[in-house]
C-alpha cells in the first residue's frame, strides 16, 4: 500500500539538453565473467550522449559485452531529455 509509511521526495534542476536514465536493478546487478557487477556509474561519468536513444543503445551495447554469457535478470532502461 502506498499509501502508508514514509516516503521520501526528491527534486532536481535539469539544464537544457540534459538526460535522465532510469533503469531497473538488472542493469546495474549484471555481472561479469569474472562475476563483477557492471559499473554503470563510471561508464556514464565518461560517455557524452547527443539523444536518449543513442545513450539507451550504446547501454546496451556494452552492457550485453560486458556480460557475455547473457543477463541474469530482465532490464529496463528509460531515457528522458529535457528540450525546453
């Protein structure tokens, strides 16, 4: 129930151009051969995106490299840019 219990809101500034990912924990838990949970923070601290679309692709691309015996759990990515 949503309803109850407390919740806790948080809100932020998004420059013109900016992009929010959201993303579901199997993105984040998917692991390595060598069983290291993928680093999303760090790849996106070094990746420049013109569009969502090319954030959410190049995501994908190097998440299913970076676990190249398949994803232990389902993903789901969500990119929203602010345009004005």
């Amino acid at each position: 129930d949503l309803g109850r219990g407390g919740h806790h809101v948080d809100s932020y500034d998004l420059a013109l151009g900016d992009i929010l990912l959201l993303y579901t924990d199997g993105v984040i838990e998917a692991r390595n051969v060598e069983g290291a949970f993928y680093p999303l923070a760090d790849r996106l601290a070094y990746w420049t995106r013109d569009t969502p679309a090319v954030l959410l692709e190049d995501v994908r691309i190097d998440l299913t490299r970076y676990s190249p015996t398949g994803l232990g759990d389902d993903i789901a990515m969500v990119a929203l840019q602010r345009v004005a």
